[in-house]
C-alpha cells in the first residue's frame, strides 16, 4: 500500500529501510504542542477567510484538542509509517472526523509548517534558558554580596597576579551570564517572524491573512519572502551560538571549581549534594557534576558544528536534509538546561574557605604592583623603572625565603634609596584591594555596590 497522506502517484509501498531513514516521528514528536498551536490558528484563518467552512473549522478544532490530549496522556499511538509528526496528527485527525480534516492543510505545506513549529519551539526554549541564567545570576550576586570582602588570589596564566576578592571573582561570570541573556534575547527577537502561509516555497493562491496567524501565534510579523521562509534555519544556529557562549562560560565556571575544590587550592568546598565519592578511595570528594557541566558543552558546541555542515550546501528552499536539525537542536537545549540547573544547585550550596583563599592571597608576591605604583605615587619614579625595582625587590625576597613585606627597610633602601617606611602601608593584601577603588574594579566598596544593583535588577525581570 502506497503512503496514504501523500502516495496519490505512488503504486508501491516504501522500503522498509526507506522508511527508517525517512521517518522524524521518533524525535519530531517533541513539537507536538507547537504544531498544534500553529494548526489551530491555520484553521481559524482559513475559517475567517472563508476559505474553509465554519462547520468544518470547529470539527477540526475539536479534533486537534482532543488529539492534543491524546498526546499529553500517552494514548496516542506514533506511527513511522507517517514520518512524522505533521503526518501522524493529521490521520488521526482524519478518524476523529472524517474527511474534513483534510481541508486542514489547504493553502498550506510541511515545509512551512516545520519551519513555524520549530521557531515556535525554539522561542519556548529560548524564554525558559533565560529564566534559568536569571535565576543562575541571583544565587551569585547574592553569594557575590556576602563575600564582597573576602580575599582570594587572582589569577592570570594561572600565576598569582594580584590578590581580588571572590565576590568580585562571582560578579565577573554575571557579567558573562548577562551578556547570554542579552543573546538569547536577540535571537528571539530575530526569530520571531511567523513563516506560516509560505506554503510549499511560493507562497500560495488562496486568500489566505499572514499577519492573522503570525499574530495569533505570537509572532511580530509575517516572514517576508517565501522561499526563505521555507529554507531558513539560520534562527536555529543563532540560538545554538548564543548557547555554545554560555555552555562555554559554565564550562570555564565549572573548571575552576574543579580547580578551587581540589585539596591542593582548598578553596572551595563542594556541597554532599552535588558530589560523589569513589567506589575504592574512601576520602574522595569528586566535583562530577562540575566535570560534566564542563564536558557537555562539547555537545552544545558539536550540535552548533553539525547543522553548519547540515546548511552550509544546501541550494533553496526546502531539501530533505533540513530534517536533521531538530536532534541537535534538542539535545542542546536539554544539555543547557541541565547544566544551568547543576550549576545553580552547586553555587547555591558551595562554601568558600576564607582562611585557605587569604593565605593563598598573599603568596607568589601578589602586591608587587602595589610596591610599584607606591614607587610611582610617592617617590615620582616613572612607571618602568618602579616595575624595574620592585623585580629587583621581588628577587631578593625569593633568595631570602620571604614575602616581600617580610623585607627590612635597610634591604629595600639597599635597592633604591627613595623606598620610606611608608611602603608597607601597601604591602598587606587587605590593603591591596581596598585601594582598587577605579570603576569596575576589587575594592570590596566596589563589589557591595556592583552586588546589591544585581540584586536588586534581578528581583525585576
Ligand atoms: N519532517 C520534515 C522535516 O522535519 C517535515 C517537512 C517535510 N517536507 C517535505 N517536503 N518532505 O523537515
């Protein structure tokens, strides 16, 4: 038997490999209640246009409620045999009420039906990202906040730089976190064009009203051009940049938990909850879920590479191809809404350990700069050469075993006369943060400041 949604022409029935391979009902699925929604403004347009009887516009909105409901409940039975799930609704609208289901899909094609339920789901998926990254951000500006003062090293190439406070650390991946919500936001915004009524790629002859169903679907406008709207799943690499950004700030989030939790930095002290311990040594406390925060954005990451090679050669409108975008996109969004769920879970409950960030402050001579800029600010020494002295400082401290502070005044003077007593004012690492009073920077005024306005912008979105 010839495929009975759309074998007119067909005498045979499909290999059953042809079938395997042609079939999306075991992932499209997923887009159910989006299609739905999209039918159930296609109906009502065609109805306000006249285009379809009153009559049979109710049968067909009663029919997809009660398919609808078939779906949630998990009677309605899937069949590959009709791909997908365009195909499967539409059959079984057809038993639910006869032929006049199929004036249901007048004036419109599957090209731009996927295209609309899957901007749909995407828009969705895009609102909940966001309202997890929000929630994300709230648990650390306000962790931000409690340890604005709190004293830790800060890096670079992984080298004690200069000594920062965690608070100020936190804030940093808000920021990061910010700027994903503002991608997310952009995506939707560009997204948000209804492709509904482009029909096959031509757009079609009947009367049909656009702005109608993009409107009743809660899209800004029509798309503009019907062949792009068909073609286009540029919507969908979007989103997944805008999420490999973010999977990759967890990642980068996730990796120095790995490192501050280690007993050798100590840092950081891993909730019970979101640790696991090892089946043969019992003082194990491995930050896995930390590990596959970091790992799954290779998969968010590979979904973005895979539909850029899908798309990359494929010619206008639709090709067959397009139907491998939905997988990737999928297991993305999930791996992304898992993570960020992980990832607030563990910084809701993860503890610093003050006296092991102090301690690790004050090492690797983390206020030289300090020792620096004092040369510049007192005694009028041009930025180089107090970079010069303070080298020469730092050399003499390592080949004394001590920390620079450590250095008597004679010492320092041995190196350059101009050093006062007064140095020493600068050399404590409290005293190192609370003089990075510039714009953005550690000063723990700075961060209370830069923590309580996160705060309370969070509460208002
Ligand atoms: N399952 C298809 C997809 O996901 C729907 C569109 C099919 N269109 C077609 N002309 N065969 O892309």
């Amino acid at each position: 038997m010839s495929n009975r949604m759309w074998g007119g022409r067909f005498g045979d029935s499909p290999d059953d490999i042809m079938e395997e391979i042609n079939a999306s009902i075991g992932f499209d699925q997923r887009l159910f209640a989006q299609d739905i929604r999209g039918s159930r403004a296609h109906c009502e347009m065609l109805a306000a246009q006249g285009i379809i009887s009153d009559d049979d516009a109710a049968a067909i909105l009663g029919a997809l409620t009660q398919v609808e409901v078939e779906i949630e409940t998990g009677e309605f039975s899937f069949s590959r045999a009709l791909e997908d799930i365009h195909l499967n609704i539409e059959a079984r609208l057809t038993d639910i009420i006869g032929p006049a289901a199929g004036r249901l899909h007048t004036a419109r094609s599957r090209n731009d039906q996927v295209a609309t339920d899957f901007r749909l789901f995407v828009r969705d998926s895009l609102d909940h990202l966001t309202a997890q990254t929000t929630a994300l951000m709230s648990v650390l500006a306000e962790h931000a906040e409690t340890h604005a003062a709190l004293i830790m090293p800060g890096f670079t190439h992984l080298q004690t730089a200069q000594p920062v406070t965690y608070g100020h650390h936190l804030l940093a991946y808000i920021e990061m976190l910010s700027r994903d919500r503002g991608r997310f936001a952009d995506a939707r915004a560009r997204l948000n064009q209804s492709p509904l009524g482009a029909a096959a790629l031509a757009g079609t002859s009947f009367p049909i009203d656009r702005h109608a169903t993009a409107s009743a679907l809660g899209f800004d406008a029509p798309t503009a051009n019907s062949i792009d709207s068909v073609s286009a799943r540029d919507f969908a690499l979007e989103a997944l940049s805008a999420m490999s950004i973010c999977a990759t700030h967890l990642s980068r989030l996730a990796e120095e938990i790995v490192i501050f939790a280690s007993p050798d930095f100590g840092f950081l002290e891993l909730p019970d909850a979101f640790s696991t311990g090892s089946s043969i040594m019992p003082q194990k406390r491995n930050p896995d879920a930390a590990e596959l925060v970091r790992a799954k954005s290779g998969r968010i990451i590979g979904a973005l590479t895979g539909l850029f090679v899908v798309m990359k050669g494929l010619p206008l409108a639709y090709s067959k191809d397009m139907q491998e975008d939905k997988e990737g996109v999928f297991n993305a969004l999930d791996s992304l809404s898992l993570c960020l769920a992980a990832m607030t879970g563990m910084m809701e409950k993860l503890t610093p350990v003050p006296e092991r960030m102090l301690t690790a402050a004050g090492k690797g001579f983390s206020t030289a700069t300090d020792l620096a800029d004092w040369l510049v600010r007192k005694a009028d020494v041009p930025f180089r050469d107090a970079h010069h002295i303070t080298g020469a400082l730092v050399a003499l401290a390592e080949k004394n075993g001590c920390d620079l502070a450590d250095l008597t005044l004679a010492d320092m003077q041995n190196v350059d006369a101009r050093i006062t007593d007064d140095v020493f004012s600068v050399l404590s690492v409290e005293n190192s943060v609370a003089s990075r009073t510039s714009f953005g920077g550690t000063a723990p005024e700075n961060v209370r400041a830069a923590a309580q306005s996160w705060r309370a912008a969070l509460k208002n979105v």
